[in-house]
C-alpha cells in the first residue's frame, strides 16, 4: 500500500474506527479477563480485518466522488488586473 493512499483514507479511518469497537464490546470485555495484552490483539485484529476493507470502500464510493467534483468546480487562478510598467 502506498503512503499517500493510506494518507488520503486517513479520515474514513478515523471515522469508522469506532464500529468494531461497539460491535464486539462484550467478546472483547470477555476477553480482558486473561489481561489487558489479549484484548488488546484481538482488537487490533478485528480492526484491521474489518476497517481496512470499509475505509477502502468508503473512500473509493463516498470521498473520491466528492473530492473530483471539488476539482471540478475550482475557480480558475487569479490574474491581476493591471500589469506593472517593467
């Protein structure tokens, strides 16, 4: 994976780490038992096996689209009304 793709899927990432979180608070709390470090892995893993492919998706069908119309309707760039005498 390149740095500048996982740069740009940052933000879905960071709005969707959250899910797994909510989804498997009850296995995971079960699994804080046996100490902090197990929890901890088989959050990571969940993490990763679920958030990798949704940020993708979320990024392909829900920012790209809104990120080429913003190219779309960017003003052209300034030219200055008078030129200096040179």
């Amino acid at each position: 994976m390149k740095l500048r793709y996982a740069d740009a899927t940052l933000g879905s990432y960071c709005l969707l780490h959250m899910i797994p979180i909510f989804l498997f608070d009850q296995e995971l709390a079960g699994l804080a038992d046996g100490g902090p470090w197990g929890m901890l892995a088989a959050l990571a893993a969940i993490e990763f096996a679920i958030l990798l492919p949704l940020t993708a998706l979320t990024y392909r069908f829900g920012e790209r689209p809104f990120l080429a119309l913003k190219a779309k309707r960017r003003p052209p760039p300034l030219t200055p009304a008078l030129e200096w005498p040179k």
